[in-house]
C-alpha cells in the first residue's frame, strides 16, 4: 500500500474536486480510500509540505504531476489534456502514480524461444547418433533427429521476437535494430560458421534487446510547466 498525502490551503477552492478525484482514483484501482492530509498553514504539518501548491497529492513522497516542491507554492494548475487545464489533476494522472508502469515480463522473455532454438546442438554428425540414441535412451527418451527441422525453427522463433519488438516499440524501434542484428548472428553463427561463441554473443544482444523494450519509458517532469500555464 502506498503512502498517500495530501496536501492543501483551507482557502483554496479546489480542495474539495481534488479529494473527490483522489478518492475515484483509489477505487479504481482497487486500495482501501484513506490518506493522510496535511494543511499547509498547520504548524504541526512537515515541512515539505508548505513547500507545495494546493491541492497537491503526494504518492510515496513524489508529486503525482512530477513537480519538485518550490520555495514560492501557490494555487496548482493541472494539464487535463492538450489545451486544457485544470485545478485539480485527473484520475488517470493519480492512477498512474499509484500502479506505475513496470517492465513487461511477457516483453522480457520473448527472446526464450528463439534462444532456445539457438543453443541446441546440430546433429550433424552420423556417428555420435549411436551415442545420443544410448544416452536419450538411458533417460527414457526416444532418439529424433531434429537437424532438418533446426534451422526453420530457429527462424521462427527469431521472426516472433521481432514482431514483438516491433509490435509494441516501448523504447522506439532501436530495440527492434539490435534485435534484427542480433538474429543475423545467431543465424550466421550457428548455420554458416558452427561457431558456439558466435551463438552465445547473438543470445546476449537478443536478449538485451527484449529487456531494453519491455523496459518502461521514462518521461521527465517539466517543472516550468506550471510556471509558463499561470504565466
């Protein structure tokens, strides 16, 4: 449960649209609706909290707008959408401080089956057939030269990757770039030199790029926003 303040003047006529707002955004998204409230002129309220407008909504510390606190807090102004602006912020902007954005689990590992594929060894040699048949079969398993149906599989697997990376670009399409680059390693590593270092460089940097698109974008505050808004 996160640490929810709020923070307001008693002459601001916004405070009341605000908590209605704050309480919305709670129930959407599913926390119990309480929160402490700190009244800026209250001598018993911290200090932090005169250092901000009103009304202002404090989520684990941070401003649900991204705004620093200021040595000079007045009324606060809210962008409700493009051209608009509010006094109070929307449920949406509360929400998002309250469930924000983590990295894609399902993004992360995309890169399992393509390297999956990748690290299986060729059976290209019909003489250590004998010796997996005895091993596989010492296991309970059947033996099954996979070896023509390896490099189709591989691209497969490569292909659906990619079109993850392509499909939801969280980071633009660099990620998408060091994939495809990542994928002609693997294919010329493993299918054009046999080389098992080769492989594992293509495994890393596919890898790398499925994390870095499942990561989530960081978007800086503007904290001259406010100030050009009341201008």
């Amino acid at each position: 449960m996160p640490k929810i303040e709020f923070l307001y003047e008693q002459t601001c006529p916004n405070v009341a649209d605000a908590r209605a707002v704050l309480r919305a955004a709670l129930a959407q998204a599913g926390l119990p609706v309480h929160w402490q409230e700190w009244e800026r002129s209250d001598p018993a309220a911290p200090g932090y909290a005169r250092r901000y407008g009103s009304p202002t909504i404090l989520v684990d510390g941070q401003d649900v707008a991204g705004e620093p606190p200021n040595d000079e807090p007045s009324c606060r102004i809210y962008a409700a959408e493009p051209g608009r602006h509010r006094g109070v912020p929307s449920v949406a902007l509360i929400m998002k401080a309250l469930q924000p954005d983590r990295p894609s689990r399902t993004g992360a590992l995309a890169f399992l089956p393509a390297a999956g594929a990748a690290l299986l060894p060729k059976l290209s040699c019909p003489a250590c057939w004998p010796a997996y048949a005895a091993l596989l079969s010492s296991l309970g398993v059947g033996f099954v030269d996979y070896t023509p149906w390896l490099f189709p599989a591989t691209v497969v697997f490569l292909v659906f990757t990619l079109a993850l990376l392509a499909w939801r670009p969280r980071q633009g399409y660099w990620p998408l770039a060091l994939g495809l680059g990542a994928s002609a390693v693997i294919l010329i590593g493993k299918f054009a030199f046999d080389s098992d270092i080769v492989v594992y460089a293509g495994v890393t940097l596919l890898a790398a790029a499925s994390l870095w698109n499942a990561w989530p974008r960081r978007q800086a505050a503007c904290p001259a926003c406010v100030e050009k808004i009341a201008g």
